[in-house]
C-alpha cells in the first residue's frame, strides 16, 4: 500500500542485502536464511563487516535506515523472524562537529575585518537570533529604528521563515518580535 518510491527503495535495499551476503538471487538468499545456513542478525549487524557499517562507508544514515526497512519488509513478508529491536539503526542526522556562538574577542575580530553590510548583518544576528533566511527575507517595514535605544523586529510568517508547527509562542507559530542591541542598530543604520 506504499508509494512506488517507497517500493522502489524496499527493493535496493533487498537488493543491496542480498549483494552483500554474496548471493545473486533475493530467493535464493531467502532459502538460505530459512534454512539457517545463513545468519541474518550477523550479516546485518556485525562490527564493520555487518550490512549496516559497510552501507555506511558509501552511503547517508538515512539512505541506509531506508535500506533496513526494505530488509525489515521482506524478512517479515517472508515469515523471517528477527530480533529487530536488538538492532541499532543508524540515526537519521549525525552531528560531526559542534558549533557554538562566537567569543566576544572573535566577535570583534570579525567586525573589524567585514564590510559594512557584513557589520551590520553580524551584529542583527547576534543581538536578534534571527535566523540567517529570516533576516534575508525582511523588509523596511518589518524593522522600527523609532524606539530609544533599541530597534524592534517583527516577524510574520512567510516564504524563508521557518516557524515551529507547535506555536509555542502562544500565537500559533504565525508572529514574533525581537530586538537588536543599540550596536547593532548603529551598524544597520549605517
């Protein structure tokens, strides 16, 4: 009852699998299993020569949990029963580096070496929380410079603007307003 792309990829996954146990024909492969000559809990899951670390050398996380579902799929199908949760399957995002706000000090460096435009975009950024594509999406009206010291944004819901489904702000995730710090607004009345 799935999509065809949905079929598509439970058949390379299959296909995949198969390939990896050595063996040319998904039955055949299925005969095999059944017959307990081959073990489908170590093939998939052995430490670095199993199915899932050898998909991970070539391919995403996801692409390779996709390829487990169509492994999962066609086992159940066929009466092959497995342990799958003693199986671990690869995460859908994997962090590989952190990243974290810059220091004041690299803040200052990186001011003094910017454009004003790059200055002024820094330091909205960094006083508001916008979000890159939310900044580059704002308008004039969007902006009030008419408060003392600080400029309000307001945030509307649209097209480069990522709002959360949830609404935690209490709206219903379609409005919110920051500000930006006197620097910043000095820079972006430049």
């Amino acid at each position: 009852m799935g999509s065809p792309a949905t079929l598509n990829g439970y058949i390379q996954g299959v296909r995949r699998f198969v390939e990896h146990i050595g063996i040319e024909n998904p039955e055949e492969a299925l005969e095999r299993i059944k017959s307990g000559e081959i073990d489908v809990f170590s093939a998939l899951d052995s430490q670095g020569t199993g199915f899932i670390d050898r998909s991970l050398e070539k391919y995403a996380h996801r692409t390779v949990r996709s390829l487990l579902f169509g492994i999962k799929k066609w086992l159940s199908l066929n009466g092959v029963k497995l342990e799958w949760d003693k199986i671990e399957f690869p995460t859908t995002t994997v962090t590989q580096e952190t990243d974290r706000a810059p220091t004041r000090e690299e803040l200052k460096q990186i001011l003094n070496h910017a454009s004003l435009r790059d200055r002024a975009a820094a330091t909205i950024l960094t006083s508001s929380g916008l979000k890159v594509g939310t900044l580059l999406s704002l308008t004039w009206g969007d902006v009030r410079l008419d408060y003392p010291d600080v400029a309000r944004i307001s945030v509307t819901n649209r097209i480069g603007r990522k709002f959360s489904k949830r609404g935690g702000n209490g709206v219903g995730g379609k409005f919110y307003a920051t500000f930006m710090t006197p620097e910043a607004k000095k820079e972006s009345a430049k």
